[in-house]
C-alpha cells in the first residue's frame, strides 16, 4: 500500500532530532503493509482507523483506504496524547 503522510504530521516531525525522525520514519514505512506492521491496533473498525506505538514515546494515527491501496497517517503524537484523544476517533 501507499503511505501518504499529512503535512501537519510531517511540520510535528521537523522539530524533531535526525535520529528520532529516522526512528519514526522506519515505522512508517512498516505501514506499506499495516495489517503486520507490529503495535498496531485497531481505534474504529468502521471508520478503519488504527494506532501504531512507537517504542514507548510515539504514536501514529492512520487511516487505510482499502480500495485505494492507500494509508493516511493523520496524526503523530507522544502515547500519553494519544491515549487523552483516542475517544474522538471513535466517533468519526
């Protein structure tokens, strides 16, 4: 599959340093086929909305387009931000 990556995801992880960027950008790349991509798991079945853990620190958000062959990471975030916005991607 595609991974496209939102622009607010990409401005999140200028600020960050090289290694950690080359970090996170190693699990992106695990997404081209995000049913075995490890720490992934699924927020809305419906809506086909999945968390991936990075480490202990990150988590990605991401959405799979299956006919489209494509999956959008939404969002990057520390585990403890995630965990206080999961509930809002359950009524997407």
């Amino acid at each position: 599959m595609e991974v496209q990556i939102e622009k607010g995801v990409l401005k999140t992880l200028e600020k960050f340093p090289e290694k950690i960027r080359e970090h996170i950008f190693s699990h992106l790349c695990k997404l081209e086929d995000p049913y075995s991509a490890p720490g992934v798991e699924c927020l809305n079945a419906k809506f086909q909305v999945y968390r991936m853990h990075i480490g202990r620190t990150y988590t990605i958000i991401f959405k799979i387009h299956k006919e489209e062959k494509l999956v959008n990471v939404l969002d990057l975030m520390t585990i403890e931000q995630a965990h206080k916005r999961y509930g809002r991607y359950f009524s997407k």
